[in-house]
C-alpha cells in the first residue's frame, strides 16, 4: 500500500468516525424555528422532522437535531376527513449541518382503492359510530380508530374520537413522540385491515 492510498485511507477511517455536526431547533404551531449547532453522538444522522396536524384548522411543527432511534426517510400519515388528519415527515442526512432544509411534506396522494369506515366526534373519547366510508390514499391501507385528549400544538385542549385511513407506518407511530401535539390521553388506538370482505379493494 502506498503513501497516498495510506492517507486517503485513514482520512476515510476519520470522517466515517468523527460524530455529525447538525442544526437543532424546535417550534411547536410554526413551519420555521430558530437554529444553533450541536454535535451529534457518533453513529447518529442529522434529521428534520415536519409535522401536520389537523383538527379542523391546519398547525405545522417542525424539529431539526440528532436522529437518535427515530426512524429517518419515513411518512407516517392518517386521516379520518379532510378536516382531521396527521402528516409526519423524517428526512435524514450524513454530512455536518446538511439539515438546513425548510419544512416538507407529502402530498395528498391519489385514492388507492382502500376504503375505511370514517367518523368523528369531539368532546368524547367513547368509540364514534361511523355514518360514512372514506376512500384512502397512497400508502393508506390500514383503516384506523382513534380516542383521546391531544394538547393541539396552538395550545387548545382537544378531545375526540376517530376513524379513518391511516399508513402502516402510522400504525406504528408513538402518538407520544410528536413533536407539536402532545398526547395527554389514549383510549383507544388501533388499526386493522379495510373491512371489506375477502379484502377487496374498490377500483
């Protein structure tokens, strides 16, 4: 091994092992926040995490720093109407403060063919009754129930009870790890498969 390809290569063994210097900030109720440097625990990414909630008035959060044992590059989504719905974006990268990006979300993709009973009640955490079915979208292909008390990112208490269409990943998000709401009581949160016989789908 030459002198060259020695220096390359320990230079590559340095970079691999030095820890991650990142931006971190957080701002509940705001797409932007305020940002200083840290440095990371080695083997951690640098993470921007967007989140969209909505309870009828729409409230975006977002959090920058150390990606920790968060899952990165994930979308976790669930809806019960086009009023009440969580959106999560983790977005990860692996060079020093390379998380400068601005708050990012999916779009509402188009109707899979999934479809999920759909209800929604305030002011109870008693399982609602649905009145209607939704059609899911995108990766949406678990139906879900939800009940509790949220302290909504705007700081308003809320309580209610849900269905809809939720993604796998949402299914197994800790509704306790969000970054703007915070949840302050879960009755019920369960997903299953859309309830359609045999698992059908509609076209």
């Amino acid at each position: 091994m030459n002198s060259v390809t020695s220096v390359f290569l320990l230079y590559f063994l340095i970079s691999i092992a030095a820890a991650l210097k990142c931006y971190h900030g957080r701002k509940r109720n705001s797409d932007t926040c305020e940002q200083e440097a840290i440095e990371c625990p080695k083997g951690d990414r640098c993470i921007t995490i967007s989140e969209e909630y909505c309870n009828h008035k729409t409230i975006r959060s977002i959090y920058k720093g150390c990606s920790g044992n968060i899952p990165c590059d994930e979308k976790p989504y669930g809806k019960a109407n086009n009023y009440v719905y969580l959106m999560v974006s983790t977005k990860c990268c692996d060079t020093d403060y390379c998380n400068n990006q601005s708050f990012e979300m999916p779009k509402d993709d188009e109707p899979n063919g999934v479809v999920c009973p759909s209800c929604y009640e305030p002011n109870t955490v008693k399982e609602c009754i649905p009145q209607n079915e939704m059609m899911c979208r995108g990766q949406d292909d678990n139906c879900v129930t939800f009940s509790g008390q949220f302290l909504e990112p705007d700081g308003f208490v809320a309580c209610y009870s849900l269905k809809g269409c939720m993604s796998a990943l949402g299914c197994k998000m800790d509704l306790s790890q969000l970054i703007g709401a915070q949840l302050l009581n879960q009755t019920i949160f369960k997903c299953t498969k859309s309830p359609l016989p045999g698992g059908e789908k509609y076209e």
